[in-house]
C-alpha cells in the first residue's frame, strides 16, 4: 500500500462517511502527505440520486483549489 502511493503522481481519495475512521484509508491519506504527493479529494454528495462529485486538487497543505 505504502509504496503504491509513493509511487503514484497523485492521490485520489473518494470520500465516503467511513473514510476517516478506516485506518487504511488513513494510513494512504498519511503516506501521500507525507510524500509530497499532490491530493485529489472527492466528495459523494448524494447517494441515492445521481452521482455528483466535487473535486478539490490539493498542492500544498495550506491550498487549496478547486477544479
């Protein structure tokens, strides 16, 4: 897992309402942060309706973009 994401260009984090309490989830989140890896975060804004995601691209920890 670890080196699956320091071997990545970016990371794509789908979150869901368990994404923080998976501790594997946290542990790539951790990995790629702490690798410098740029973070595209999606959100799941509704399950039961079509799918509509948001994306945030962060580059820096204190940044970030919308896309």
């Amino acid at each position: 897992m670890r080196d699956g994401v320091k071997g990545s260009k970016a990371f794509i984090a789908v979150l869901s309402p368990g994404y923080f309490t998976s501790k594997y989830c946290c542990f790539e989140l951790y990995t790629a942060i702490k690798n410098e890896i740029p973070i595209i975060m999606t959100f799941n804004m509704s399950k039961h309706t079509s799918q509509v995601l948001s994306l945030i691209h962060i580059s820096e920890p204190t940044r970030r973009t919308p896309i």
